[in-house]
C-alpha cells in the first residue's frame, strides 16, 4: 500500500546510514504481518483509514527512527549540574554587573548618556539590547563549547571518576566567622586607621618635593568620616575575633558600616575633591590637565562604584537574612 | 514528561523486566512480530518502537543471533539467544529472583511491625 510505503521512506531518512535497509526491510516485514493478521480477522482487506490508524499508533516517523539512533547528549547528567552553575556565575558575575553598570552610566553619566541617546532613548536602548543579547550569546556558547568538550573528552577518559571523599571541602557553617579572616581584618583596619590618622589629615599633599596635590574643603568630613568608621570596623573585626558567629545585631552593624563606606566612597568621586594637582616640572597648563583628568577618571568610575556598593550591600542584607539564631554556648 | 508518578515508576520498573522477558522468550528462535505477540500473550505489552530497537542493542551486545530467512513468501529477521545471551539470562534470573525474595523479606518484615 502506498501510505505505508510513504511512512517507511519517512522514518528511513531519520535512520543511521548503514542500518537504513536492514532497519526498515524488518520494519516492513512487522507491519505487513500486522496488517495481514487484521485483515484475516475481518475477513476482508483493510481500508487506507484502517491502515493510516495503524501507522498513527506507531507513531510519527522521526519518533520511530530516533528510537533506533545512539542516545547522545550534548552535556551528559555528571557534567550538567556544574554547566548550570557556571551559567548562573555567567548571570550573575558578567551580564548582570554589565546590565547594572550601563543603567549606572545612563542614569549618571551626563556625558555617556548624551552619547548614546543623540539619536533617541529607543535607539540607546535598542543598542544596549544587542550587545547584551551578543555577550550574552559569546559567554554563554563559549561555555557550552567547553562542556562539551569536557564531556566527549570524559566519555573517553573518564577522568571524573577519579576522585576521592578526602578531597572534598569541609562542611562549612555559613554563620560561622573563621578567625583567621577576623585576625587580618582587624590587622589590616588598624594599620589602615593608623596610616590615614597620620598622613590623610592635611588637605595639602607634597609628593617629595616635586609633586604637591591639594584637596578641596570636603576632604576634612571624607577623612574624619573614615577614620571613626576604620575604627568602627576594627571595634567589629575585634568583636567577630571573640565571637566567630554572625549575629543579627553585628551583621546589621556591618552591612551599616558597608553602606556608609559606600557612599561616602562614591560622594568621594563626583565631590571633585582634587582642586590643584601641581608638578615641578610641568607647566601650570599641563597640572591642569591632569587635574581635569582625575577628575574625569573619578566620573567614570563612578557607575562601577555604584555597582559593587550595591553588590556589597546585596551581600550584607542577604548574611542578615541567613543568619540563623545563635547558638547559646557561641556568645 | 508524565506528570502520574505512578506510570513513571512502573515504566521505569518495566524496563528491565522488557530485557529480561526478551532473553526468555527468545530462547525459542521468533521474528519480530511472533516476539510480540508471544509476550502480549504473556500479559507483557511492548510496542515495536521499543522491540525492535531493543532487538537491535541487544544482538550487538552478542546476547542475540539474528539471521534473514523467506518464510510464507516474505523475508523476516529471526531471532535466537546465543551462548552468551543464554549465560547472561541465568544470571539475570538469579538475581531477579534474589530481589524478588528480599522484596518479599521486606515487606514480611513490615507487615509483622505493622501488626
């Protein structure tokens, strides 16, 4: 019958090249057996409806082929979980930090966003939209490349399967401050409040007897600001020293003091805090230039100054929130 | 994907029970379709997009010999275990027959808990 005849010929084109014949000539043999079996038990032969049932509860023809393929994966079930988790560091550490800075710069960035938008806001954005779409699809392709890669290169090598339990990490308590960070933090935050107290506090800077930078008005709150936070800082490094657990209260403490950080630290770039930056050698134009251009260096740093206080913040809200209630023997 | 946990489970429950069946049945050579009936009047359905590639896998493993012969005017492939396959369904009876009697423990065991 010609409809089984169509059928055959579409699930031979599915099938491996050097089984096509063998495959379907077998394929061909059962269903005229079952059609035969019908036909005997109406007593009659059977219609091309009849037949095209027959052919539907089969199934559709690349169905029916692919049951005969190698069942191949691209990333296999081992290396699957880890793909995704690089997928997510890609989200999370890449596209979305870029996505943060460009609305950062659109929204800040005088200059940037007269750029972008002489045509218009749909055009920035429609721009803006494309190289997402293209770093996301290079990051994101690199990355499947490279597990399947890994995952041919397993199926041969099986390197996976050498591991050992040993190896592993410790379990780890979230909560848990490890002593050692608190020891260099507070050590670092010392030296820190001990260097800015002596040397950060005049507003007039000489670079050995060349170089002289002078600071604005401003500078005097910036550095009193930062050196009681430092000392706050050490007061909690000090505090996280004795009790290695995070509690709400120090947790809410730190996420404080990391955000007063933060924007002091970006009231800092856009405060234009370099008033004259001046050099033996250079003429009072070129100083001037290079004072513009820190000025200009600070402007542009300020969307990613943006971006990581607000990862910083997303940091210190998220230890809040997982902190669970302290164990009693702890503090 | 099947959203009846049930009909997962049994599926998945089915599909070595499918192997085995096979090997049984094939210790008696059948073409395709003979195969399937014999285990449909077994009470064991499968569909011939699950058999024949299964047939397939199974004779590349050396557990199967198949070979075209013409019977009733048409070429049909048929099947018989080989030596290997022989060996290999002793051992999976054996331990199919090893689980059944720790499932039936098990389940002894529980019911005397229960009571």
């Amino acid at each position: 019958m010609e409809i089984i005849e169509r059928y055959l010929e579409a699930v031979k084109f599915w099938l491996p090249k050097g089984q096509k014949e063998d495959i379907i000539e077998e394929l061909a043999a059962d269903l005229d057996a079952q059609v035969k079996e019908r036909e005997a038990g109406l007593s009659r032969e059977l219609s091309e409806a009849e037949v095209e049932l027959i052919l539907k509860q089969r199934g559709r023809p690349v169905v029916v082929a692919n049951r005969f393929l190698p069942q191949e994966q691209l990333i296999g079930p081992l290396l699957f979980p880890v793909y995704r988790f690089v997928l997510k560091i890609i989200c999370l550490c890449y596209l979305l930090p870029w996505s943060l800075v460009w609305i950062g710069m659109m929204t800040f960035d005088r200059a940037y966003r007269a750029q972008q938008t002489h045509v218009s806001w749909l055009a920035a954005v429609a721009s803006a939209w494309s190289t997402w779409w293209t770093m996301a699809f290079g990051a994101i392709g690199m990355a499947t490349l490279v597990f399947a890669i890994l995952e041919r290169v397993q199926a041969r090598s099986h390197f996976l399967d050498e591991w050992s339990p040993r190896k592993l990490p410790s379990v780890r308590n979230p909560n848990q401050i490890p002593r050692a960070n608190s020891i260099v933090e507070l050590a670092l935050t010392l030296l820190f409040f001990v260097w800015w107290a002596l040397n950060a506090s005049p507003r007039v800077l000489d670079l050995g007897s060349t170089v002289r930078i002078e600071l604005s008005q401003q500078w005097v709150w910036f550095f009193s600001a930062y050196l009681v936070l430092a000392a706050a800082n050490a007061a909690l490094a000090a505090a996280n020293l004795l009790h290695p657990y995070w509690t709400v209260r120090r947790a809410s403490l730190r996420l404080l003091s990391d955000a007063i950080g933060a924007v002091l630290f970006c009231w800092l770039l856009r405060a234009h805090i370099v008033t004259s930056f001046s050099v033996s050698t250079l003429t009072a134009e070129k100083s001037l230039r290079v004072t513009q251009a820190i000025d200009f260096c600070m402007d542009k740093a300020f969307p990613w100054a943006i971006v990581v206080s607000v990862a910083v913040a997303a940091a210190g809200i998220y230890r809040i929130v997982r902190v669970k209630p302290p164990d009693p023997s702890s503090e | 994907m099947n959203p009846d946990p049930f009909e997962n489970l049994r599926l998945e429950l089915r599909r070595g029970s499918v192997v085995l069946a096979v090997l049984a049945a094939l210790r008696r050579e059948q073409y395709g379709y003979t195969l399937r009936k014999t285990l449909s009047d077994h009470g064991l359905e499968i569909d011939e997009g699950t058999l024949y590639p299964l047939l397939r896998r199974l004779e590349s493993q050396g557990l199967l010999n198949s070979q075209w012969r013409e019977e009733d005017k048409r070429r049909k492939r048929f099947y018989l275990l080989s030596a290997e396959g022989a060996r290999v369904l002793e051992q999976l009876l054996a331990e199919w027959r090893r689980i059944d009697l720790s499932l039936e423990e098990i389940l002894k065991e529980q019911s005397h808990g229960n009571n």
